[in-house]
C-alpha cells in the first residue's frame, strides 16, 4: 500500500515538473512573441520617423530648387526688360509704339461683341475674331535660357499670385520621367509639375495639359484645392503660363473633380490636345462646367486656347481635381474681365 501511494505521489510529482516545463516553456514562447513584436513595432516606428524625415528634406530641397528657378527666371526677365527699355539707336524713327506692340494691336482687335452670348454653355460653337497665333515668338524667349541650362526639358513658367507655391518652372519629357524626380533629375517625392507628353508648345496646342502632385507641404499642385473657396479667384482670376515660343495669361471655365476609371460614374478622359470640330470642344468644356464646384461666368469660342491643370484629389487614388481655363485673347479688357469674373464666380 505505501508503495502504491508512493508511486502515485512520484507520478503526481512528475506531472507537476512536467506542467511547470510546460507553463514555462509557453511563458517563454509569449515572451519571444512579445519581444518580437515590440522590436517590430520599434522599427516600424523608426523607418515612420525616417520616412516623415525623408519628406520633410524633399520639401526642403523642392522650395530651395523652386527658389533658385524664380531667380534665375526674374534675373534673366529683368535683364531683358533693361534691354527693350534702351533708346532707340540714332537716326530710328521713334513712333512711340514698339513693333511687337504693333503686331499686337494689328492681332489684338477684340472679338466681334455680336458674337458673344450670355449664355457660356453655348458660346463654344461662335468663332471669336482673333489669332493666338500672331502673338507666338519665332525664337526661344532669353528668359528661359538660364532655366535650360540647369535642364532641358523646360518649356514654360507657371505662376498664380494666390499661391505663391505657384510659381515654378514646367517641363516635359515621358509623363512617368518627372513623376517622382525633381527639376534637376534628383528622386523627390513631390517630382516635377509637367507639360503633358503629348502637348506641343510650338505651334502651341488648343488645350495645354499640366500635371502636378497634390503635396500636403503645400509644393506643386498641394494648393489648387483652395480655390474650391471662391474668395480666391474672386479677388485674382488671373493664372499665368509662359512657354518658350509665347506669352499667356489665363481665367478659370471650370474646376472639376473627375476619375481616371472607366468604371466610375466620374470618369473623364482630360487629355485631349486640341479639337477636331466645335462640339468636340463644346463636349469637353460642357462635361467640366456640368461637374464643377465654382460656376464660372467665362464665356469659350472655338478658337480660345485652354489650359488644364490636374492633379490627385481625395482619397481615392483614381480621383483627380483639373482647373479648366482659357487664354485672354488679344486685346481683350482684363480689367472688364476681372469684374465680371469677380461679381459672377460663385458656388452652383
């Protein structure tokens, strides 16, 4: 008998060491398992933390490249206004008027007001009586030069005073190139705001397409949301685009929340150069007024020259945000033009 309870309490007893090596092998296998997670989570943390600092750089690096561009644009500008301002050489007739200033005057007469309508959903299928073309320069502008000496892939300057982030060098190349590349080629998150690969800037396109990251430190395109406040284009309608071959000014038609999917009821194809007949344009600017958050009192001929600028919108990664404007046409009344614009932006 005392030998059956003895080995019953060694079988007790080895069962207990048994679960005791059991418990701690399991109290280990949690704390391995713990262990490895807080390590993860510690270098999820570090790469978040490397990553927030990587951004931060980048914007860094985006301002000073932009604010290294706007010098040697302005300086170059500057320099060409000194030169034009020079007297005429002896023996010149001085008429008062430069000949660049008459061939504006000669191209610039404004469109015929009978052909005006009040009703800018229609006004696409009216001719307007002037030429964008007069006005386009058979030479690279100097301006440019020094810009295309740091890179070649420049075509124009973009800038709206509202945002002053606004206000950089365009370039082109393949549309994927400047997707996450800086002016001077170095990989940057923010990239390069650029003319669409299949846009020409001489002859220049009907419709100039500039694409641009919606960066939340506010660089490229981060701002263009804003003007969804009418205040803004309220107070200054007026953007500002000049290519290597010509000088515009633009006002806004349309400011569209689209989507790049086929699927999507808000499906849009944005890219479209130029137009083969009056209704193709009319189809294109109706699609983006129909869908726009501002009403825009502007009205678009058929041979208006637009510009589109577009970039993410949102959440959803198919969705895009596309500012719709047109060109002032030569001769035309800017001041008018502000006032109108100013007294008929408003929310639908």
């Amino acid at each position: 008998m005392q030998s059956g309870n003895r080995r019953w309490r060694t079988d007790k007893n080895r069962r207990a060491r048994l679960n005791l090596r059991t418990a701690r092998r399991g109290s280990r296998k949690r704390f391995n398992v713990s262990r490895l997670l807080g390590i993860a989570g510690i270098i999820l943390a570090v790469a978040a933390v490397a990553l927030f600092i990587n951004y931060l750089v980048q914007g860094e690096r985006t301002r000073q490249e932009q604010a290294t561009q706007r010098e040697l644009f302005r300086t170059a500008a500057a320099g060409e206004q000194q030169t034009q301002a020079q007297p005429p050489e002896t023996g010149a007739a001085d008429t008062g008027i430069s000949a660049a200033q008459e061939t504006s005057s000669d191209a610039g007469a404004p469109a015929d007001q009978t052909n005006e309508v009040s009703v800018p959903a229609q006004d696409y299928n009216l001719a307007g009586s002037f030429d964008f073309s007069a006005t386009e320069r058979q030479a690279i502008d100097d301006r440019f030069l020094p810009l295309m000496r740091r890179n070649n892939d420049t075509v124009g300057w973009l800038s709206y005073p509202m945002i002053p982030e606004i206000d950089f060098a365009v370039v082109q190349r393949d549309n994927d190139h400047y997707m996450y590349r800086s002016f001077t080629g170095e990989k940057n998150v923010a990239g390069t705001v650029f003319l669409d690969q299949s846009n020409a800037v001489r002859p220049g396109d009907q419709n100039l397409i500039l694409h641009g990251h919606n960066m939340k430190n506010g660089t490229m395109f981060g701002k263009l949301h804003r003007l969804m406040d009418p205040v803004m284009l309220k107070t200054q309608p007026f953007f500002t685009f000049d290519t290597l071959y010509q000088d515009m000014r633009y006002v806004p038609v349309a400011l569209t929340v689209f989507s790049v999917n086929p699927n999507n009821a808000l499906y849009f194809d944005v890219i479209k150069t130029n137009f083969d007949t009056p209704d193709d344009m009319g189809n294109y600017v109706n699609w983006m007024r129909q869908h726009s958050a501002l009403s825009f009192p502007t009205q678009v001929y058929t041979q208006d020259r637009l510009l589109t600028l577009v970039t993410c919108h949102g959440n959803d990664e198919d969705e895009r945000l596309a500012l719709v404007l047109r060109a002032v046409r030569p001769g035309e009344d800017m001041d008018a033009l502000k006032q109108q614009l100013a007294a008929g932006i408003k929310k639908p």
